[in-house]
C-alpha cells in the first residue's frame, strides 16, 4: 500500500500560478490510464488517499508550511512511513519543506534526490519561503541534497556539492552513498517538448525514457517521495496531466518494492 497525500500549496513568487490544482488533477489523470505497467510488469499498488492539506492562502508562506507538516506529523501516527511510504502530489516545490522535515522528526535523517531543471537555491526570491529558494534552506537546515538535471544557475544561487547539469547522471550513485533517500521529483526536469505545462520551462531538459528508468533503479531505496510543479491550468489537450499520472503509477510501483 501507498500513502497518498495532496498538498495544493503555492506561493505568490510563481511565475505562472495554478501548481496548488495539481493534486486534483493528477488524481483524475490517474482514473484515465490502465493500473498494469507493461514496463514494470506490475500493477500499480493500492493508494490509501489521505486527501489534500489545505490550509488558509491568507497566511505567510513559512505559516502555512509548518502547519502543514504539523498535519503530515499527524498522517505519520495513523500510518506509519515506515511500513507504508508516502507520496506527496504538490503544489509548488516549496511544499518539500514541509514533507521533508516532518519526516525527518519520524524517521530521522536521510537524503534528498532532488530532480529539478532548476537549483532552488535562491537566498531570497518573493520572500525567503519560495519554491526558488526551497533547496537552499532545506541545506542550511543540515539536509543533504543532490540537485540532477538541473539547467539554469540564478544570480543569488551556488552550484550544490552533489548534483549534475543536463542530466540524471551520477544521480544513482547519489543514492548509494548517501544510503535510501526520499526523492523530490519536479516535472520540469523533463525537456518542455514532453512536459510543457509548468511555470518556468527551461530547454534541453530530460527525456521520458531516461526519468523512468532511473524510478526502476531506485527500487529498494526511497523513504517517499513527491510530484511537484504540474501546472494544469496550461494543458488544455490534458496531454500533462496523463504524463503525470504514469509517473504516479510508476513511482508508486517502485515505492512499493522499498
């Protein structure tokens, strides 16, 4: 079984807004595609859905997340992450510093494979709880993160000591030596060809094939993990949306081998 948990949260330094629907829509993309993966040779798991954590868009960005990692805390004691993993649908990236450190309080400390076509490591964008800066504070709280596929470097960012340009390589040896890791997975990793609908596309990005068959090779490995940066407000033929519902159910089925 995995838990499945909607976090539709979005800041006000989004390029594009529309990231906090994402969780409903990949819900209903995912009642559009088959369960079988031909790839995997497997079904996809059964979902425990939790349902989304709203909480009022009214407050400060850094408010709204502490309450919700409050609410994933109290997830966590109904169904422990440790028998069951969690997949979190997002909303803009900065829900990981939610996610991340409500199981950190669990579980204790891990690593953070971080897919990403950006490095998030802004010190200040639209405030300092953003889904540009997300990355950067996660690291000053002692967090490890490899950022993979990334391909752009902001004026106030660094460039991480883990981590690759253009591509997923050297993500699997991440992975290896900094034991199981809980991967924090934003769509626009993939090259826009494939995955136009997010807020900041940036080119030469990531193939399908290449995504997927990292997911089979972390087998065994994942605490959890997140889909983050779906915006559906742009995919008007729902040509995203059915991307990212396959992701779900491969990620799902490489979540339930952990």
């Amino acid at each position: 079984m995995i838990n499945l948990v909607g976090v539709p949260f979005e800041t006000e330094a989004n390029f594009l807004r529309g990231a906090a629907l994402g969780p409903a829509h990949l819900r209903w993309h995912l009642w559009g595609i088959d369960e079988y993966s031909p790839l995997q040779k497997a079904r996809m798991p059964s979902l425990h859905d939790a349902g989304d954590l709203w909480v009022n868009f009214d407050l400060k960005p850094e408010e709204r997340l502490d309450r919700i990692a409050v609410r994933i805390k109290s997830l966590f004691a109904r169904n422990d992450p440790r028998k069951a993993p969690y997949l979190f649908l997002g909303g803009d990236h900065t829900i990981t510093w939610a996610t991340v450190r409500a199981l950190r309080d669990w579980i204790g400390n891990f690593a953070i494979l971080h897919l990403d076509a950006h490095l998030d490591r802004w010190d200040d964008y639209g405030g300092r709880f953003s889904h540009a800066t997300v990355m950067r504070r996660l690291e000053e709280e002692g967090f490890t993160v490899g950022t993979f596929g990334y391909r752009t470097v902001g004026s106030q960012e660094y460039v991480p000591k883990y981590g690759n340009m253009y591509d997923l390589s050297g993500a699997l040896d991440f992975v290896k030596v900094h034991g199981k890791v809980y991967l924090s997975l934003d769509v626009d990793v993939l090259d826009p060809s494939e995955f136009p609908c997010v807020s900041n596309p940036e080119p030469m990005g990531v193939r399908f094939v290449k995504l997927l068959k990292l997911l089979y090779a972390l087998k065994g490995k994942l605490l959890g993990a997140e889909i983050v940066e779906y915006l559906p407000t742009l995919d008007h033929s729902h040509r995203c949306g059915s991307v990212g519902a396959i992701l779900m159910r491969e990620l799902s089925i490489v979540l339930s081998a952990t």
